[in-house]
C-alpha cells in the first residue's frame, strides 16, 4: 500500500471511458541526480523529465497525493487535505488507479485500489527562483471521463506531450468513481458527490502549491470530455467551487446530460438497492453506510452490473445529486436553476457524430441490432433515461416516428446514431448554453469537431473498421497521445492537432480562443438562442449558426425536467 512518502508503482495500467490496456510509454533514471525538484508549502517533491512531441524537455512530477485515502472512517465523506510529507517525495511513480470496472468494453474483472487520490503536474521548466505573477504559467487542469464509473489521470492516457510545446502548465487528477465517489444518502451521512469533490479538492491543491511549479492560480483553466466536460459544468454551477478556477472547456458533456444528473428521487432508490445487493441495512442511513464500510471495495463496485437492465443500462446508476444544505455540500441547486457563483468563460461543444459512443455496440451487429428493436418498447425508457416520467409510453410513440420509423436498416441505424446524440449530448448542450445566456455576461463559444481523422473511437465502441463519422471522443487524440488507436496519424492529423491546441491553450490563457496566438477564422461567441453560433472546427474551420437544431425535439418531450412547463402539460 503506497504512503505519503513512496508512491508504490503498480503495471501501468491505463482504464480510459472506453479501453484498458497495460504500456510503458517512457523511461526514466529515478536514481539519477538529474532531476527536477520543487520545493512546495508541504514539502518537496522530485519528478523526472519528459520530452513533447515537437521536441521541448519538461518536468513530471506523477502520483502526488493531493488527499488522504478515502478509506474506512473516511469512506463516503468529502476528501480530506493530504497535509504536508516530510523529506522528499518522489513524483516518479504511476498512479494507482480508482476502483473501478469498465462497462464500455465489457470489463469482467475489477481493477484498482482506493488509495487513489493522487495527481500529476507537468512544467514545462522547473524553478524555484521568485516569479514576477506576469511570468507565471496559466494552469490547466484535465478531468478524466469514463462516465464517473472508469477512467484515471495516469501519463499513459493523458500525457502531456502534446499540449506543452505551449507555455501551460498541465494537472491530471483522480478521483472516486462509482457508488465509492457517487452514492447518496440525501441526509449528512453521505450527501452524496464525493467525486465531484475529490475533483474540488485537487482545485485547492493547485490554490495552495502551483505558484511553486511556476503556475499561476490566478489563471486556472478546467477541462473535460464526456463526464468530465459535465464535471466542468458542474464546478460552473457549484458555490464551493468558486473561485478555485477562472475559465472552462465542457467537451462532449455538461450538467444537463441525462446520464449525469440524478433526477428526483433516484439517488435514494439506488441506493436501496446498494444495500439489498450488499446484505446491508437500508435504513436508517447511519446503519446502512456503516455496513457499506465494512465491505470489501471491490464488492462494492461489483454490484455496478446487478443495476443494468439491458447490456449496461442504465449507463451510469450513480450520479451527481442535490445535496442537502449542509457545510462543504458541492451542489445545493437545480442544474437548471441560476447558480449564485459567479459566471467564468466558457467553451463549450460537440463531436460530429457523439451517438457512436453507443450506437455503433447496437448497429455493428445483427443480434444486437435485432434485440434492440424488437425490445425496444422495453430499453428506449431505460436507455434514455425516462422511465422515471410518468408518460413513458408517448416519449416511445414519439422517439420511432422521430429516429427509427420504417423498414430501411441503413435509415434505421442511421436514427440510432442520431437519438443517442441528441439525447445524451446535443441536446443537453444546447440547453445548457441557452441557460447559461440567461445569467452569464461572459462569452461562450461553442464549437462542432468535424475533422475526421484516420482514427476513430468507434474503433473500440464496436467496430475496429467502420467509419461512423466523427464519434464521442475524437476530440482527445487530438489533445494527448492516444496511442493504443490502429492507424498512425497522418500529417494532415498532425496539422489539425496542433490547431486544436491552440484554441484550447489561447483560451486557457487569455480567455479568448482567437489569441494569443492567431487563429485562421475569428471565432465568435453565442449571442443568443435563436442564432446559437458555433465554430465548425475542422481543417478550414467556418463560423456556423444553429448548432444541433434537430435536437430541439427533445425540449418537446415529457422528460422529468420538462413538465414544470405548463404548455407542456397542457398538450399532455
């Protein structure tokens, strides 16, 4: 078990949203005297170089415990500050990774340790020396997706070597996932989004100790894809977390997506379950997470599965959830009630074709395509989230005529791709702007991925030769080394990543994804929800209007969400 002063190493194991594979991606000297060290407010810490893609030397400093394990006593309670090290910590080891068992590529074993609140900073130059606060870097910090049920920070997914041939400083972090980082009693024993603030944890982390790395905590920058673009959104819309960054990228996932946000009820539901799974007590709460902890980890997260009701869905039974109003709470609001902490900068967008992440499992083979739609009266409410409407049966009416209606596979399967985007990303994005226009006097761009690469994500959702456009996830190899991907990139590939970066590392720091650096096309933010402006990113990048304009279909629906409109009530 590692401790605060030695990080043990474990296989690097990299347990990204979609695949788990084992690589070594460097070499280092953990003995040799050439290595970078930064003194810190809780003491110093000895990494070791790396080398970016276009040649530049940085420094690492890897698996830096930025909480205590959450284990035990502290199982289930808000992370607590790791406190000072003494002697010298070496930052040259992998984190261990989370808990956890991936559902998209159909993981049967469980992985992981709960000893794993750990986090990476990469510097382009390492110094001690007094830093005027011009000279200080802005800061970067990357949450990992996986659906809040997988994924990690470790070097081996998200590297640096791309994004620091640019004047950034770069964090990756951990943090709790599943019921051990999601589950919610809805009282004071666990409020509930533990994960959420392991991730608001690290963001005091850098508060405190990244003026020693050369950063600026003045100029902090979060970013994420899929549940960590929703956790992006979610910090936007947390009183606690205030403060702690200055600007935010949502890629592919923001608050509202429905397989992020708890609705009504749910948390509590689930969480019976939790205990009818595990032999324990369901009430009172005091009694049933007390028994939760003298439970194996991996028991725990063994139960993910006995939640799923066709293939792994519901994807994610955890989730994030209004907690109770009570001190240190994350989240004490509505996602879709104004929040009181102040507005930030945004980016904010799509892929393409996000739906693949899902679609593509069902259409790339026959049987799975035949169970999906004959049963589809049965897993369209599962799937999509709307079991719990009390108009179940006209959402379903609705979705065939809208997405699957007729005999033609091709238009059918071209429907699925289409309702899954609609219903987990588009939809939910362009509804989340629209909100965030209403209060937020900062700008917002939005943007859509179109480039293609030679390689796609649909590669491990289902079919390793298909092409289903620009799927979930292409944005990511664009911004790290994705290296278990078949095809080698391109230099077109390699062009456009280095675009890419640039509007991400000019809005890291300035606020302004057209500068520093100049950009081909001068992308504007949304001025309103009638025009919805967005940049369509690919190799020559245009200024659009009205971004996923079919989704809008969905604010017609009787979701949860929807039926506090009474016109909504009034056609029903």
């Amino acid at each position: 078990m590692p401790n605060k002063f030695t990080i043990e190493a474990p296989r690097l194991r990299v347990n990204f949203v979609f695949f788990t594979f084992t690589l070594v991606l460097f070499c280092y000297d953990a003995s040799s005297e050439e290595r970078p060290a930064v003194t810190t407010p809780l003491g110093e810490v000895a990494g070791y170089y790396m080398t970016t893609r276009g040649g530049r030397q940085i420094s690492a400093f890897t698996a830096i415990p930025f909480a205590k394990p959450p284990v035990g006593e502290l199982r289930f309670k808000a992370p607590v500050p790791f406190g000072p090290w003494e002697g010298v910590l070496d930052a040259t080891k992998v984190s261990p990774i989370c808990v956890q068992r991936n559902p998209y590529v159909r993981q049967k074993d469980i992985v992981g340790q709960e000893d794993c609140l750990y986090l990476n900073v990469y510097v382009p130059a390492t110094t001690n020396d007094d830093k005027s606060k011009k000279e200080l870097l802005p800061v970067m910090l990357f949450l990992h997706g996986g659906g809040w049920m997988c994924g990690d920070a470790t070097t081996a997914m998200y590297g640096p070597e791309f994004l620091l041939d640019r004047d950034v400083i770069l964090v990756t972090t951990n943090y709790r996932l599943g019921p051990l980082g999601f589950l919610s009693t809805k009282d004071e024993h666990c409020p509930g989004n533990n994960g959420l603030k392991d991730q608001q944890e690290a963001l005091r982390f850098i508060q405190q100790n990244i003026e020693s790395f050369g950063g600026n905590k003045d100029s902090v920058t979060i970013f994420g894809e899929s549940a960590g673009g929703s956790s992006v959104h979610f910090h936007m819309l947390s009183d606690t977390s205030a403060g702690l960054f200055h600007k935010a990228i949502s890629e592919s996932g923001t608050a509202l997506v429905p397989w992020a946000e708890a609705p009504p009820g749910e948390a509590l539901r689930n969480a019976f379950k939790l205990a009818k799974f595990l032999g324990c007590p369901p009430a009172p709460s005091e009694k049933f997470i007390a028994c939760l902890r003298t439970k194996d980890s991996y028991e725990i997260i063994g139960t993910e599965f006995d939640f799923y009701a066709w293939d792994y869905e519901p994807m994610t039974p955890f989730k994030a959830v209004v907690e109770p109003d009570l001190p240190g709470a994350f989240l004490t609001r509505n996602a879709r009630d104004t929040p009181k902490a102040p507005s930030v900068p945004w980016m904010t967008g799509l892929t393409k074709n996000e739906g693949c992440l899902k679609s593509v499992w069902i259409t790339a083979n026959d049987t799975r395509y035949e169970e999906f739609i004959s049963g589809f009266d049965t897993i369209a409410p599962v799937t999509f989230y709307y079991d719990n409407s009390p108009f179940p049966e006209v959402i379903t009416k609705k979705l065939r005529q809208k997405y699957i209606n007729g005999n033609n596979r091709k238009v059918i399967e071209n429907g699925i791709l289409e309702i899954y985007s609609d219903s987990y990303f588009n939809y939910p994005a362009i509804e989340a702007v629209e909100l965030t226009l209403n209060h937020s006097p900062e700008p917002i761009y939005l943007y859509e991925l179109t480039y293609r690469a030679a390689n796609s994500f649909s590669q491990i959702f289902g079919d390793p030769e298909g092409d289903y456009g620009v799927c979930h996830a292409d944005d990511l190899m664009h911004l790290f080394p994705i290296h278990f991907l078949s095809q080698p990139f391109s230099e077109k590939d390699i062009e456009f990543s280095k675009y890419l970066i640039t509007l991400w590392t000019n809005f890291a720091t300035s606020g302004n994804p057209n500068k520093p650096n100049n950009i081909p096309t001068i992308w504007k933010p949304v001025t309103s929800r009638e025009k919805m402006e967005y940049l369509d990113i690919g190799l020559k990048s245009r200024m659009k209007e009205g971004l996923a304009t079919r989704s809008r279909f969905w604010g017609s629906l009787p979701l949860w969400h929807n039926l506090d409109s009474q016109r909504l009530r009034d056609e029903l």
